[in-house]
C-alpha cells in the first residue's frame, strides 16, 4: 500500500493533498483516514465502513476492520483542525488582484431522517418543508458552515463554494451557539486583513450569533429576517435639553417604502438605513423587495453597501447581478445570491455522497464519518483550482470529478497490483471497479 502512495500519480497526489489536511493527527489515524477517503474516490461514493473495506481497502491495507470502527469513534481527534486546513486551502486559491474581494460565510441546518432508536442523539425534529407529509421526523440535525472565494475564470471572477464544517446538533447547546462558534472559529482562522460576509436567513440572527459583529470589525452580516420586524427611523438630532436623547425614531411601515422596479428581474426594491431591536441600537440597511402579486421580503445589511468590496464582474451570478448595477445599496441582495449554494451542498450530499446513508450509531462516529465525506466533496470542486494536475475539470461538478479520479485510481491500483494476482484463480476485479451506487 505504502509503495502506491508513492508511485502511482493520482494516488500519490491525492495522498499529499490528503495528508496536508490531516497533518495534525498521528500516523496511523492518518493513513486509516486517507484509506476511507481513498476507497469513496475510488468505489465512486460511500455505501458504509465495511463495504469500503471489503471492496477496496482490504486488498491494499494490513489494517483490520475494526481498526477503522476504532479511528471514527474512539480516537483523540479534533475535526476543528480539518475545518483549518480546509479553509486555509480554499483562501490560497485566491489570486493576489483579488485579495481585497469579499469573502462570504453562509450557515444553514439540515435534518437527516433516520429509522430505529439505536442511533445516538436521534431526536423528533420539527420538518418546516414537511417532506413526507408531516410536520415532524426522528433523526439528526446537523449545522453547517460554508465559505465562498473568489477565482479568475477566462478573464471574469467566479465564486467557487465549499462547505467547510458540519455539527451535529444535540440538546446540549442551541443551534444558535453552534453557529456563533463555527464562524467565530473561521474568523480567527481568516483573520483580520480580509473583509467577510456572513449570510443567514431569518432563523439565525438572534442572541449570540448577533454578538460576532461586534466582535469582528471586518465582518458584515446581511440576513433574511421576518416581514414583521419593527423598525425604526434613524434617531433624531440632540436637542440638549432635559432628559435621555431618543436612540430611535418613529416607527416605519415597510409600506411607506418607495420600491423601484430592477431590470433584469421580476421584483421591485427599496433600501433604507434604519434602527431595528434585533441589532440595538446599531444603524443597519433594510432593504425591502416585491413583487406584483406576492408579498414584501425584508432583508437586513450590518454595513454600508458602498464599503462592501464586491467586483460586479461576476457572470456565474445571473439574474443577481441586475440588483446591485441597478442600484448600489441593492448590493446585499446579490451577495446573498451566494447562500443558496449551501442549499445545493445539502442536495448533493444527501443525493450523491450518502450523507443520509450512514450506519455508525455514536454522535462522534457519525460527526467525523460526515466531515469525513464533506471534505472529499468539497476537494472535489477545490483541487481544479488548487492543483494544475486537476486544472482542466474546473467546470465539472463534483460528482463528476469524483468519477473521474476514481476511474484512474481503479486503473492504478489494478496494473500496480496485476502482477501480484494468482495465476492459477480468477482476478478479482470487483476489488477494483465495484461501484457504491
């Protein structure tokens, strides 16, 4: 196995790239960690431990079964440093002309259904998109951070989106908590030269989440929030009289916004600096959008559109880009644009990569079995930018890329090893081309 790490080019590749984000663990978790990743590559997506091991990694490892069982949940390992390197690796594709481009963190939760009450921390959760019918299922909930970076493609930016962390939340903190902990980790590990944007949608900016702001100065958060928030006009000026100055003005009706139609798009937007409870006593941008026949949408931005550093030249955001060429405090709207990737992140995970699939009953088994398989699939659509011997399948999805570095690691680990097979039995060639799917 050592020898193929070595000598083979896709697979010594990947190994280097592997062990780079797991170089903080020891030898041995290390190599049971790039065998499991290897065999996903390779079998083209992940079924479970032991169908990984029967099929690709026990024809190439002298480890056994169980050692792998042990390394998901029993060894010392702390998924915070894969998220560092993951990031680390996603900031260095950044070219130098765009180091000043905004940076954009999204957070989202999504639940995974499971059946039998063997799995750890398997909770009845609320389904607000009643997916089968009904408002409730038993399962887990996982919490999610995403960072999106841009590149240059053919002479334009392009934002490339990988999910960087996955939590599993249980009853031990709010999910609230855990979001203001997986950005105020990516914040440290970005740090202070780089200006970030956090987007969310009405369900996060509450209680601690609200605090990151005015712990980090170079980060802005725009936010869906509900229709019905309160808000306010600015503060009237001091009228040094008698008694403690208003820190807010008179209520505003979202109807006494003068919304203009944006080119380009199906809504009408307004945008108004304004006083709300949800931030205090801060001065934040609402930003209000329409449409004829539907309802009003309310959206809030911490910072002033005009300091945000947003290039507009940016083709891969479509219909978007309409609001802020249309008008420059409409900027937030297209920078939001960016969360749903973290919605397609969630589909692909669940749909391709056997995100649901998982078979392992511990909270810790199932957290670093799940980060496990989110780094690969975020790899995937990192290495065309991060590596030029992956540099030509910069626009395939990650699905695809996936196939397509599998096929040639089946095709090294068969001629690496043919010389090796029996000659007097069958090839066993499932080692090498048995599929997940």
């Amino acid at each position: 196995m050592k020898a193929l790490y070595t000598q083979t080019p896709m697979i010594c590749k990947l190994n280097e790239i592997f062990s780079k984000i797991f170089s903080k663990e020891t030898k041995p978790t290390q190599q049971h960690i790039i065998d499991l990743l290897m065999s996903v590559l390779g079998l083209d997506g992940f079924r479970s431990v032991k169908f990984s091991y029967s099929h690709f990694i026990q024809s190439l490892s002298d480890f056994k079964l169980k050692s792998y069982y042990f390394m998901l949940n029993e060894s010392k390992i702390d998924i915070d440093t894969w998220m560092e390197a993951l990031i680390l690796m996603a900031i260095s594709i950044i070219p130098k002309e765009l180091s000043q481009q905004l940076l954009v963190l999204s957070i989202d939760d999504t639940m995974v259904e499971k059946f039998g009450d063997k799995f750890e921390c398997r909770e009845k959760l609320f389904d607000h998109a009643a997916h089968h019918g009904s408002l409730y299922l038993k399962g887990h909930c996982f919490v999610s951070l995403m960072i999106s970076v841009p590149i240059v493609e053919k002479g334009t930016i392009r934002y490339i989106s990988i999910p960087v962390g996955y939590r599993m939340w249980t009853k031990e903190k709010t999910k609230l908590a855990m979001t203001e902990e997986l950005v105020r980790k990516a914040m440290k590990i970005i740090g202070s030269d780089r200006q970030v944007c956090f987007c969310c949608d009405s369900w996060f900016p509450k209680k601690e989440v609200l605090s990151l702001i005015d712990d980090f100065d170079n980060l802005a958060m725009i936010c869906n929030v509900r229709h019905d928030t309160v808000l306010y006009e600015l503060p009237p000026e001091p009228t040094h009289k008698r008694g403690r100055p208003k820190n807010k003005g008179e209520k505003i009706d979202l109807n006494e916004f003068e919304v203009e139609k944006v080119e380009g798009t199906d809504f009408y937007v307004s945008c108004r600096k304004v006083v709300t409870n949800i931030f205090k006593k801060r001065q934040v941008y609402a930003i209000v959008t329409r449409t004829i026949t539907g309802g009003p949408r309310l959206f809030i931005c911490t910072k002033s559109p005009n300091e945000l550093n947003f290039d507009l030249n940016v083709p891969s955001l479509g219909k978007a880009l309409h609001y802020a060429k249309n008008n420059i405090l409409f900027l937030p709207l297209t920078i939001y644009s960016l969360r749903w990737n973290i919605e397609v992140s969630f589909y692909e995970m669940k749909k391709f990569w056997s995100l649901e699939n998982y078979m392992l009953r511990s909270k810790i088994g199932i957290e670093r079995l799940t980060n496990l398989l989110m780094i690969v699939y975020s790899l995937m659509t990192l290495l065309p930018f991060y590596d030029s011997l992956f540099f030509h399948w910069a626009d395939k999805s990650p699905q695809e890329t996936r196939f397509l570095i599998g096929w040639q690691i089946q095709q090294e680990l068969f001629f690496a090893t043919f010389e090796n097979q029996p000659t007097s039995s069958k090839i066993n060639f499932s080692s090498f081309f048995a599929c997940a799917g």
